[in-house]
C-alpha cells in the first residue's frame, strides 16, 4: 500500500509518496508558517496535491516535536505552534484518511533501520541535524521513547550554561553550537569581529543579511571561505563533544548523521571524529566510533512516517 510521509521542521513542510520498499514515488513541499491553523493548511495543502495523483491508504507525520505514546498529540514543539494538540485527529477530520504522528527523528531512524543505515545494528543512534538537532535512539529494532515518550531529546541538553538562548526555552543547547542555524549563527557572529576576512559570506550579508543560512555558510566553505570554513571548524567542535557524551550514556554501535546539514558531512565529519577520539572516556581502550552519513538523508522522515501509516492505518 502507498502512503504519504510528511516531514514538519521548523522552515519547511514535505510530503512524499511511499511504496513498501521505502522509495518515494513523489513529493510536494511547501514553507512552515507560523500559527497552528497555518501549519494544518499547509500539511494539508501538500498532502491533497499529491492526493490529486496518487491513490494513498494513509498518511503519517513527521514532527520536530515531543509526540504522545498514543502518537495522536503534539505535546510540545520548540520550533512549531503546537502545545497539547491533537494534530493526528484534525488533519484525519479534513482529509478523511488515517492519520499517525511520530517524532520527526524517530521516523527518520525507523526508516534508516529497515531501509538504510541502521539496518541489521543492534544499538544504534540516528542524530538529525537541521534547523535543530534531533535523535533516536533504537535497540534491536525497537525505538526507545522513554516513560513519556519524549526520549531521547539531545538536542536540549546544556552544553554551554548561559549561551545561546533556545526557543525550548534554555540556553546553552547542543543545538544552538551543531546544527544548520547554529552554523548562521556561528557565521554572523565571525563577521561581526574586527578584521574578519571573509570575501563570500561578507558580499552576502551586505546584500542582505538573512542570507546567512545554514546552505549559505556550507556553500562558502565549499569555496574556501575563511569565515564559513571556521564556522564548520566550530561546529565539528560541538558535533565530537556531544558524541562524547552520546557514547559515554548510551554506547552505541553506530551514529547515523541525518537531516539537512548531513549534506554537508565532507566539511565537518573527519575533524569531528578526530576530536571525539580525544574527548571519549577511555580512549584507546575502546572500540573506535562508527559514524557515517544516513543512506536516505533529507528524505527519512517522510520515509520512516509513511512506513509507520501504513502499519497503522
């Protein structure tokens, strides 16, 4: 049976039409407005184009969000409008299809364990870095969600007491030092310092200083960039002390780089391994971190949520 898959960050909404092998057929995509009503058209817009080519059973949604085990409610969204919503059962009510949510990472795993990455791993941690950062945490197959079903939300954990305020309501989140906005971040604020070079991203922020985006700074680094090759310097910084940490709790057999900036894993990933290695209890005394890149990138979590539609439907 095919179903849609449908990926809610905090700046893009896709849609994506799934078979049973994990291959999307088509897509459909359209920006994250702010507003819950906003939203729910918009999930709603991407979903009924491809309802106008495609004959579906169900439809499943991936959030960047804590999920309730019942996977009807959105219990909170540090990036979205949701507070105690019961997303599942509106957007069902307007489309007249079953509908399923799951954490926008924990989709993301499930497709790279039966389709990708993570298939035949044990323990295995898929960690989504876009607008944020997300995480799953899998055993034997079986997603670990915690008592509430919120975990494992690595993103927020404080790696920097009074830094960078996050929209969870912290500061000092992983996120906000590792992921595609912390990368702007980090950017703007290498530009800001008295005597920075930086030929490409200072063109750009002249012209218009909302061009400084996560793709921008990779792009630029890509080119040599001084300014956005130091910003991935940083981030590979903050990427090897939160794997650090990851390895020293969960040890797992494997770390599966997804979402958006995993696209850019060639800029960062060799010096964020290097400097894991000195950062890790026991290095040395330990089998060495398997990390690599997730085989479906952007598209797991539109994978992953129709996969979970359509043994829910």
């Amino acid at each position: 049976m095919r179903t849609i898959g449908v990926d809610v960050g905090g700046t893009s909404v896709r849609a994506g039409v799934v078979d049973e092998h994990g291959t999307v057929l088509d897509t459909a995509r359209g920006t994250t407005p702010p507003g819950e009503a906003a939203l729910e058209d918009a999930i709603c817009a991407v979903v009924s184009e491809l309802l106008g080519r495609h004959r579906v059973g169900a439809v499943g949604l991936a959030v960047a969000g804590f999920i309730a085990n019942d996977r009807r409610t959105v219990l909170f969204a540090p990036h979205l409008a949701w507070r105690s919503a019961p997303v599942a059962d509106r957007i069902a009510a307007r489309l007249g299809l079953p509908v399923v949510l799951e954490h926008d990472a924990n989709a993301a795993g499930l497709a790279e364990h039966r389709f990708g990455a993570l298939r035949g791993v044990g323990v295995g941690l898929l960690l989504a870095l876009g607008t944020g950062i997300g995480a799953a945490l899998l055993v034997d197959g079986e997603l670990y969600r915690g008592a509430h079903g919120v975990a494992p939300e690595l993103g927020h954990l404080c790696l920097v007491p009074g830094g960078r305020p996050c929209e969870c309501g912290k500061s000092g989140c992983w996120e906000r030092y590792c992921s595609g906005t912390a990368l702007a971040a980090t950017a703007t604020d290498l530009l800001a310092r008295a005597g920075t070079h930086s030929p490409i991203l200072s063109r750009e922020a002249a012209r218009d200083p909302g061009a400084i985006t996560g793709r921008a700074v990779a792009a630029a680094a890509r080119e040599g960039d001084p300014v956005a090759t130091a910003a991935m310097s940083d981030l590979a910084g903050w990427l090897a002390t939160g794997l650090s940490l990851i390895a020293d709790v969960y040890d797992p057999e494997l770390v599966v780089l997804g979402g958006g900036l995993s696209e850019s894993a060639p800029l960062f990933l060799d010096e964020a391994r290097d400097r894991y290695h000195h950062l890790i209890t026991g290095t040395g005394h330990r089998p060495p971190l398997r990390l690599r890149t997730a085989h479906h990138a952007d598209d797991a979590g539109l994978i992953g949520a129709a996969t979970l539609a359509a043994t829910h439907s």
